[in-house]
C-alpha cells in the first residue's frame, strides 16, 4: 500500500462521523492520484463501482473517472483503503474509542486486520502480543496458535536464529530495521519479502517491544530484474542500432553479423543466423550467420536450397508469424518432420521470427541453442522484430544503393560507351567530354579538356557560326541549337559534325549541354546517293519501284523512252498493261512468290510497248526491305535484251549445225576406224605367221623389214584404237563399270611388268614405290590402264636415259594418287596448256623426233574425268616431266 494512502488512514481516525471520513478520504486520494475523481454514492450506479462496507456492515460506494487511468494495483489499494474506512466508521457507531482500553484493542484489531500486508508486534522476549489475519495467513497458522509463542518454536533452526538475531539488533539499537527475507510459500515456491520492523515504547520511554509489517516483493525483484534486463536489452539493442545506421554501405553486411553475435552471446545461444529467399520463394541462402565456439557452422550447407524442405516453418514465416519452440523433444506428433530437421541440426530450442520488407517476408532471423534448453518468451519475440526491422532496412539500404550503383553505373556506361560524343563548355573551355567525343577528334579525353579550346576543334570557316551559336545558349536568346559545322581532327584532318546543345546551369553558372555526332560518312553516303539518283535517272536500262501491291510509285526516263508511256500515265498503276500475253501465266507467278518471299529473281519477258511492238526484257526484281525485315518495296531493273536474243538465236542455229557436222565427223571416224582396223589386223596376224616359219631362214635385212612392218602395224592398231574409245567417249556410246581396284596389286601384277621389259631394254630404270598395301580407288578397269599404259609409254618414249618412278601415296586431303616421273626430254613452259587438247603435239611436221597423233593424253584427260580423278603435270625442257593422277573418291 502507498505511504500516502497509509497517511490518510491514520488522519481518518480524527473524525467522528461517518460524512466528514468519507469525504476527507475522497478529497485526500484525488490528491494523491491526480486527475483521478471520486464520487460517493449510497447505492452502486456501476458494476465496477468499490464497495465501502465492514463485515455485514455497509456505508456506500465509490465511484473512480477522470483523465488518469488508475492501473489494477492501484485499484485493488483503493479497494483495500476502502475496508480500512469502513472499519473506522464502524468504530465509531460503536463508541470503541470512548469506552476502555479493551474497546481501542478491538479497534486497532480490527484496523489491522483490514490491512492485506501481514503485521505483526511481540514483546522483549520475542513472544508475538498479537497480528493480523494476513500474518497468519502467511505463516499458515491460526492467530492463537501464534500468540505467546517465539519465533524458536514456529520455524527450522537455522532460519529462526537468523531471525532472532536480528530482533536482538533491533532491541540493541532501537529505532528501524528493513531487510529482505526469502520465505517459502504455501505452493512451496521461493518468494522474496520486505520485513519493515520498530521498536515501541512504554508509558514510561522504555522499550517495550518491536511492531513489524511484512511487504512481499517477490514481484517487485521480479519487475527490478525484468527492467535491469531491460536496460541491457535496450541499451544492446541501441548499439546494434548504432552500427546499422552508422556503417557506411559497404559495411553492412559487418553490421549483421555483429547483430547476430552480439544478441547470440547476450542470450547465451548457440547459433544466430540470418536466412533470405529468392524472389519465387522456391528457394532460401543462409546470407549471415554466428555460431559460439565449439559449434559446427552450417552455413555452407544452406545455400540456394528447396523451401518445400521446411515447409511448415516457411508456411508461418510467409504469413508473418513467429515460430518458437521452447524444447524440441516436447514437439507434438504432427510436427514429427519438424522434429527430426530440428534434430538433423543438434537444435534443442530455437526462435524465428519474419524479417518483413514493404509488408512481406523476404527472410528470417532465428537463434537456436544445441547444448541447453531456452525457454522463450515474447520479449524475445519482440527484440527479434526490432532487430530484424534494422536489418531489413540494412537490406533495403544495400539493394537501393547496389541499384543506384547500378543505375549510376549504367548512366556512366551509357555515357562512356555512347556512339554519340557528349560534350559540357563553359567559357570556350570543354569542362567534360565523353571517349567517344575525344575518339572523334582523335585526341585523349585529358587532352581536350586541359589543353583544347572550343575553337581548337573547329574548322577555320566554321568558327564564326559555332561561336555566335554557343553565345545565343549562354545569353538566353534560345534554349537549344540544332545544326552542322566542319570540325578539324588532330591529325589535321576535316570531318562533318551534326551538334544538338542546350544551355542549363551548374554551380550557379550557365553552361552548354550536348551531344555530337561525326555525320562524315553520312555526308559521303549523301553525296553518293545523289550520284546514284543521277546514275539511275540518266541510265540507259529501265529502272521501276513498287509497292508490295506492285502498284507503281517510281519510273527512270528510260523506261518511258523504252515503253512509250509517260510517268504520269503509269504512276500508281500495275505493271501488267505491258503484257504481251506470250509469256505464260505460271512464270509470273513463279516470280511473284520469288519476290515476296523475300528473293531475288532474274528472268526474261516477253513484254509489249504503247505502240503495240514486241520487245525482250531481262528483268532482275529485289525486294527493299525495312529494319524490321519486313517488305516495303519492290524494285525492277529492265534490260531491252530484243536484239540479244536476235543474236543468241543465230547463234544457237549455227551452233546446232556446227554440233550436227561434229558428231557427223565423230561417227565417220569411228565408222572408217573400224573398216581400217579389221583388215590390218588380218595382214599382221598373217605376217606373225609367216615370219614364224621363216625367220631363222632370212637374212638379217628381212629381219629388219619385218620388224618395221609389225611395228607400224601396231601403231596403226594403236592409232584406230585410241580413235575409237575418243568417238565413244564424245558420242557417249561408252559404257563404264566401276570397280574396287588394289593399286599394289595392279601395277605390280598386270601394269609393270611388261613395262620393265620395255625398260630395260632402251637401258632405263624402272622404280615403284607405294606408301601402303591397301590403297584402294574406285575406277572401270579399262580406263585405270589406258590412264597409265599411255604415261608410262610416253615416259618409256621420251626418255633417253635415266630413270623412271611410279610413286603411289596420300596427299594432304587423305586422297590417293600415283605420280609417274621420269628424266626424259621435258614439255617447253609455253606449250603445256595445250598438253590434252586434241591432236595436239609439240614438234610439228615430218621433222619431228617422236612418232604420235596427239591423241594419248586427250584421252588419259578424258578418262580421268570419267573415274572422277585429276590429273595434274610438271615439266621442265631437259629435265624431265612428272604426271600426277589423283583419285577423289580413293578409300583404304
């Protein structure tokens, strides 16, 4: 009970009627709570009106208002006070005070009885004269049980003689004593109490005995200890404050983890930690974390990880809820999940609350304990919620300056990277300018700056303009300039410069703002589209322009000397009126679904002029596209082609007969061959038989003769033969079967060796060489040995001494090929563009050395192109020659 309200009570007694202690109570309590009224009624107006009453006994009630809220403590001393004055009342109905000193016993009996704290008073040898109901409530006793008795025999040993001792302190010195006492209560807790003890005299001065009342302040140390705890959290919370809005930006992360240690090791936890998901929510990191010593970190392992795996933990963080468990085993069954996750991580108690950004959680923050259990509570909670309000607002200070980073990196690249230069003058004198406009100039970005006046990249002529230009910004006379002047490069060189400025101020100082732009190439490009629109005006073929529709929108001049139509008759309308109806309708179509397709298409048309005349057109038609890709226009080159195609016509009949006559020629040849042919194979077969009777019978001059018969025989034979495999081939009457031919095997076997007889005999060498066994080409059988019986006779025919060497091997493409080199007489420089053609030789006339038709390497050319080979030669006069056959489609 307050020592005022202790006051009034005591003052009461002074007054005799029932009016004069109601009204004086009610004036006194208004003064101690003020801005509270009180109002005395006799009958109660309001359900939580107090009652004024003693026993069965009742004088009225009182009535609390007023501005001030009355807390329920204060209430409850109110309604305690209340009791006291309604046994004071009473008293006085009864005369207490008046009668005898029994009546004042009964009085002050009664008196402190209506007191709640215990009272109590005992005499010198410590035996209790009397107290209230509260002390014997307090001491769970009877008041009899406790008069007349010391405290030796109502408690344990060692509590009493503490207890005694302190009387006895008391009686040596009399006066006051206050100490505070832990007592066991009836639950059988532990409370704290205020013992308040005097001593009291007698009549005479003497002391007489010691009056005590007992406070319990159990919850008065509990709410001292909450607010020590308070001070510290507040006082630890305005530190971490301090730090976040402290800290430079680059810092902040810093400033998390010191929260989270700071509040870890407050709190005497195992772990704090700090988690953020993205911005599905399918997916959370743990960003921070702090962990005591001793303690495995886990925030490695909790990175972009599935929030579907703490479902119901995310479910309560997501709708902005707390979660607190106080002891993990205690989970009920339906968390059996969240159980065993908290379990995986050694958590025995943990607490999370949301850090909530714009009105949603983006993360949490939690603190968890591995090695004890920690009962929390909402002050907790609501720390947490401060806590993570500074980090959210950390969070949100780091993503706006990383995004003005960003943004002002991106004005910075915009800026720098810009095609278009981007200058700031002040006073003649560029205070900024960009890379790209330094580029331009050819200078360094410093070098403009420092060292260039404004007129310094200006062209001589031009400065006069750009000067009045930059005056009329800085005085006011327009706000912005758009145009063009000749600047001057580094290097001396003159470029073409499109500026658009505007005057703005900076520091308080006017100053040009713009952007330039090198338009050199543009002016060329402007220069040569004048000369193309003059060339396509002034060119002698029609040139015609379109809409997608194909309706007409532009015509040259020659197209109206061609066609005999005017611009204006044609403008606007459909090519078609120049149909000559002799062109089929599908070759107009073919080319219209060519063009708009998006091809180009180039055919002839047979088309028909204003006059009614004919004429051949060669039309090449592209289609003009825009930046989009799309089709816009139609654009038609003509070419009056009416006297070519007269031209080709005569042509095409003279070729027609010249080919006639050829293949004429062609079939004669093979036709004579064959007649030629049959009967000379008669005369050397009958003269073989005829010289084998009698050529050990002639002499040695018929021997001789013989010798000349039987070789010009075979060369006649050779002759007619190479004719008729060259009439095949050109009246295409030869039939080819390819086959798989080993070359090992068929030079070795069936080539070489009547080729080393022939060698040998003229004193040559004969060499082969083949990198591999299996080297396999694709050719007919026939035309692979006449390839190579033709180069190794000419090789055998043309050299006189030496050597020759048939090499087979791969070339750099992996295709096989067989080189046949010899050291005979070479092929003059001059003459080896002629080497395949037809009866081409290089001695002519009777003088010559060698005998021949030049027809040999005319077919070897052609068969090699049949076997789809190449065959290639180098020579040198006096030297000797190398004829190299390459085979395209060769394998392993």
């Amino acid at each position: 009970m307050k020592k005022s309200l202790v006051n009034i009570i005591s003052r009461l007694i002074s007054f005799e009627t029932k009016e004069e202690i109601i009204k004086s109570f009610t004036q006194e309590v208004c003064k101690v709570f003020k801005g509270c009224e009180i109002h005395y009624s006799e009958l109660r107006l309001h359900p939580e009106d107090i009652e004024i009453s003693c026993g069965k006994n009742e004088y009225g009630f009182l009535n609390l208002s007023g501005n001030t809220l009355i807390s329920s403590s204060e209430n409850d001393e109110i309604k305690s006070s209340a009791k006291i004055v309604a046994a004071i009342i009473l008293s006085k109905e009864n005369s207490f005070l008046n009668k005898n000193s029994n009546g004042k016993n009964d009085f002050y009996q009664i008196l402190i009885d209506t007191i709640p704290e215990p009272i109590f008073y005992k005499n010198k040898e410590g035996k209790y004269l009397g107290c209230n109901k509260a002390f014997a409530d307090f001491l769970s006793m009877k008041t009899e049980e406790i008069i007349g008795k010391t405290v030796f025999e109502m408690g344990p040993k060692e509590l009493t003689k503490t207890y005694f001792e302190k009387d006895k302190e008391l009686f040596e010195n009399p006066g006051k004593q206050v100490y505070e006492w832990s007592v066991q209560n009836k639950s059988g807790e532990r409370n704290t109490v205020k013992i308040n003890k005097a001593t009291f005299n007698n009549n005479e001065g003497k002391v007489e005995g010691i009056v005590g009342i007992i406070t319990d302040i159990t919850q008065a140390k509990e709410n001292e200890k909450k607010l020590k705890h308070r001070l510290e959290v507040e006082k630890l919370v305005s530190t971490i404050s301090a730090h976040f809005f402290e800290e430079s930006e680059s810092n902040l992360d810093s400033s998390i983890n010191y929260a989270l240690k700071a509040l870890g090791e407050f709190w005497e936890v195992d772990r704090s930690y700090v988690f953020l998901f993205d911005e599905h929510y399918s997916k959370m990191t743990n960003t921070h974390e702090w962990y005591a010593e001793g303690v495995i970190s886990y925030k490695e392992n909790f990175a972009q990880i599935p929030t579907d795996l703490f479902a119901w933990g995310v479910k309560k963080i997501l709708s902005k809820q707390e979660l607190i468990v106080n002891d993990v085993e205690k989970l009920a069954d339906k968390f059996k999940k969240v159980k065993t996750d908290f379990k995986t991580f050694n958590v025995k108690s943990a607490i999370v609350v949301p850090i909530i950004t714009n009105k949603r959680s983006i993360g949490f923050l939690g603190f968890a304990t591995e090695k004890k259990i920690k009962q929390w509570d909402r002050g907790y909670n609501h720390i947490l919620e401060v806590v993570g309000g500074f980090i959210s607002v950390a969070l949100e200070k780091k993503k706006y300056i990383n995004e003005l980073k960003e943004t002002e990196n991106k004005f910075n690249g915009l800026v720098e990277q810009s095609l278009t230069g981007i200058y700031i003058i002040k006073e003649n004198k560029f205070q900024y300018v960009n890379r790209k406009l330094a580029e331009i100039f050819g200078y360094s970005v410093d070098e403009i700056i420092n060292n260039c006046a404004v007129s310094d990249l200006v062209f001589e002529d031009d400065r006069e303009i750009v000067k009045d230009n930059l005056s009329k910004r800085i005085l006011g006379e327009t706000d912005a300039l758009h145009y063009t002047f000749r600047g001057i490069k580094k290097d001396g060189g003159i470029i073409s410069v499109d500026v658009h400025g505007s005057k703005t101020i900076m520091n308080g100082v006017p100053v040009v703002v713009g952007i330039l732009i090198d338009i050199t190439e543009r002016v060329k490009i402007e220069n040569s589209l004048r000369k193309l629109s003059k060339a396509v005006e002034q060119s002698s073929a029609t040139v015609l322009v379109t809409d997608v529709n194909g309706n007409i929108e532009y015509v040259n001049p020659s197209f109206t000397e061609i066609t005999g139509y005017s611009r204006d008759e044609v403008m606007n309308k459909n090519p078609r009126f120049l149909k000559s109806h002799l062109t089929s309708e599908e070759h107009y179509k073919e080319m219209w679904r060519t063009i708009t397709s998006g091809n180009n298409w180039k055919g002839e048309i047979l088309n028909k002029k204003k006059n009614g005349e004919l004429y051949w057109e060669l039309n090449s038609i592209s289609p003009i596209k825009n930046e989009k890709g799309e089709i816009t226009h139609f654009v038609a080159v003509k070419e009056d082609i009416t006297a070519q195609k007269k031209m080709i016509d005569e042509l095409q009949a003279t070729k027609e007969a010249a080919e006639k006559a050829n293949k004429l020629k062609t079939e004669f040849l093979a036709q004579i061959s064959h007649e030629i042919r049959t009967p000379v194979n008669i005369l050397l077969s009958f003269s073989n038989l005829i010289w084998d009777e009698a050529k050990d019978k002639v002499s040695k001059d018929l021997k001789d003769n013989y010798e000349l018969i039987n070789r010009a025989g075979n060369r006649i034979i050779r002759t007619i033969d190479l004719i008729l495999n060259l009439s095949q081939i050109q009246i295409g009457t030869y039939e080819i079967h390819t086959k798989k031919i080993n070359l090992n095997k068929h030079f070795t076997k069936i080539i070489l060796p009547e080729y080393e007889y022939k060698s040998k005999n003229k004193g040559l060498k004969l060499n082969f060489a083949c990198s591999a066994k299996n080297m396999i080409v694709d050719s007919d059988e026939y035309m692979f040995e006449q390839i190579f019986t033709n180069l190794l006779d000419n090789a055998i025919k043309y050299t006189e001494e030496g050597s020759i060497d048939v090499i087979i091997d791969r070339n750099g493409d992996d295709k096989i090929y067989v080189d046949i080199v010899d050291t005979g007489i070479g092929i003059s420089k001059e003459y080896l563009p002629k080497l395949f053609e037809l009866f081409s030789q290089e001695e002519q006339g009777y003088t010559r050395k060698f005998e021949g038709n030049g027809l040999g390497l005319a077919l070897v050319k052609n068969y090699c192109e049949l076997n789809n080979a190449k065959i290639t030669v180098e020579s040198k006069k006096g030297i000797g020659s190398k004829f190299r056959v390459a085979f395209l489609n060769s394998n392993e």
